[in-house]
C-alpha cells in the first residue's frame, strides 16, 4: 500500500466521520481513531497499514504544506441507538392490521387472494423498541405515515450488531416479522444473531396457568405490563385524523417500552432455571469455566454425572447469578487448577 494512498484514505475517513482536524493534530488521531478507520478490512490489512503509516509519521512527512486543512463541523447524528455490538439486545414490536375482502362474517377461511392489494394488505411494523441487558436507555422507533423503511433501515443496524436477541414468543413472530420486512425493503440481515424466546423456555420449565407475559409478571411478582384500548389504538393510528394518528402512535410506543421494562424483568428473574444460548464468559476472554451467563468467575463444583455413554460431567454454580452449568473434565481441570482462595468451594 502506497503511502499517498493510505494518507488519503485516513483523511477520506475523517470527513466521512465529520472529524473537524488538521495537520498538526493528525498524530493524535492516528492514536485512538487509525483502526475504525480501517474497521472494513480484514486483520492483515490493518496491521499493515497501520504498521506503514507509523513509519510514516516518523518521517515527518505529516508536516509539509502538501497536507490539507480539514474544517468540518460536526453534525448531529442521525441515529439515535448505541451500538449493539456483541451486546444483548431485549426488543419488540408492534405491527399494523392487515385490510381483507370478504363477504361476511361468522367462520370463514380468508386466503391471500383476498388481502387488500398495496402496503394495507401488508404486515407492516409500526413501533420497535429495544434495550441491551443491564443497561438502562430503552430505545423507540416509528414508522412514518405507514411506510416502516426509514425505521427497519436504523434498527437492523443494532440488530444485526448483537450477539444476541431476547423477547416473549420472539422465535415465532417478532424476529420473523423482522426477517421479512429487512427482505421486502432489501435490508441486510445477520442470520446468525442468537435468539432466547422467554416463552418457549419457560414452556419446556415450568407448567403455569398461562404462558403470557401478563400472567407470569403478575405471577413473579414483577412489573405489569400495561394495558391498552384494543383495536381502538390500531384503527386510530392507520385510519384516524392526523391529531388521532399522532395521538395514539405515542401510546403505542409507551406500550411497546412498558413490554421491554417487563421482559428484561422476567429474563432476569427466571435467567437462573432457563439456561442460556450463549458464553458472556468466553465472549469477553474468559476461561470456559466462567459463568455463561454473567461472565463472573465467582463458580465453584456442585456435582459430577455420569452419562451412559460414560463421559463424566461437572456441574458449576455461579455465586452471583445463580446459574448451573455443566463442562466437560478437560475444563473441569482448567477450573481447579485456579487459585483456590480465589475458586472457593471445590
């Protein structure tokens, strides 16, 4: 890589990012903002340049007039989400009612036929609303005037940087409903985000009266979901006059953040009988041994099984989550040649 070149590509990268900089002030970029700059290549490449323009900057060649100014005022950004990236992300959604023609009521089989032609014979996400596990921002987005690009164009970007997805039935409707409309609007999709239905897990669990997030909230204790008008706020919000339209997406947002506060609610108080799908531990450098849930190392042995197969088995606590895991012998060895005042319990 020429050395012109990759000056040219810091410098792209700066005005790309609204970075208001110039020549004398290009070290101290190069400091913390050299490998964003490159984020889109693969580890080699980086390293190279990076290693390159190092030596560039010894030269001193950053210094001569051939450099240009670069005065950019920064402007306000347009996406309002943290990033997502390899966080994990509760969410839901709100979709529209879908317009049929038929002939009447009572028990009828409606086919695809009879949907109304156009986007009111479609699926359409109204609101979504997210927040990433332990922290405390909810975030809201709406559709505009019935059209749901602009919004799915700004949430796929956080939903793809996860590792993985929570929510209530979410296998079956909101990551479909997600996958479909990234497909309609030409949006990419990462296939390989994790998802944890509460609602399938608690079903395989526990047997309840219901299943639905009302009940076990109510059952566990935790916050209530909120209640709404019914069909009443759809009709205002896809067929009502501007004011009724602007009135009622607001109380559908309330309510699509007041699902949130209680998912998150109810995926932190069954987290320990559940399992998990994923290894915070790992995730972030940690032995295998590590809590899979939290990442903690505060584990200690509670038990040894025995399959049939005859591969023996070790059952970890985490102290702090509460959580039960099992690993194989091979960890299990990793694990008790730690410090023990550290490992208590083994």
């Amino acid at each position: 890589m020429g050395k012109k070149g990759l000056k040219y590509e810091v410098f792209s990268y700066l005005k790309k990012n609204n970075i208001d900089v110039n020549q004398n002030k290009i070290k101290e970029i190069y400091e913390f903002s050299l490998a964003d700059a490159f984020s889109g290549r693969n580890e080699d490449t980086v390293k190279r340049a990076i290693s390159e323009y190092r030596a560039y900057l010894t030269q001193g060649a950053l210094t001569n007039n051939s450099i240009p100014d670069v005065k950019i005022k920064k402007k306000k950004a347009v996406r309002q989400g943290k990033s997502g990236v390899g966080k994990t992300m509760v969410y839901d959604i709100e979709t529209s009612l879908v317009k049929i023609e038929h002939w009447g009521t009572g028990k009828t089989y409606i086919n695809h036929t009879q949907l109304t032609d156009g986007i009111e014979g479609q699926t359409r996400i109204i609101s979504i609303a997210w927040k990433y596990v332990g922290e405390d921002k909810v975030y809201a987005l709406t559709w505009k005037d019935g059209c749901d690009k602009k919004m799915m164009t700004e949430f796929m970007v956080y939903y793809n940087q996860c590792d993985m997805v929570i929510g209530q039935n979410n296998n079956s409707f909101d990551n479909k409903l997600v996958a479909t409309r990234a497909a309609y609007h030409g949006l990419p999709l990462n296939r390989f985000v994790k998802s944890f239905d509460i609602y399938r897990k608690v079903k395989t669990v526990f047997k309840l009266q219901s299943y639905s997030m009302a009940y076990m909230a109510k059952y566990f204790g935790l916050t209530l979901k909120q209640s709404h008008e019914g069909i009443r706020m759809w009709k205002m919000i896809q067929y009502g006059t501007p004011a009724q339209k602007k009135e009622y997406l607001q109380k559908m947002v309330d309510y699509n953040i007041g699902d949130i506060v209680t998912t998150e609610e109810l995926y932190m108080k069954l987290r320990p009988y559940l399992g998990t799908i994923s290894h915070e531990g790992v995730k972030k450098g940690l032995p295998r041994w590590s809590c899979p849930v939290t990442g903690a190392t505060d584990v200690f042995w509670v038990n040894t099984i025995y399959t049939e197969a005859g591969t023996v088995q070790r059952i970890l606590l985490c102290k702090s989550s509460g959580h039960q895991f099992k690993v194989n012998n091979r960890v299990y060895r990793d694990f008790i040649e730690k410090d023990s005042a550290i490992y208590s319990g083994n």
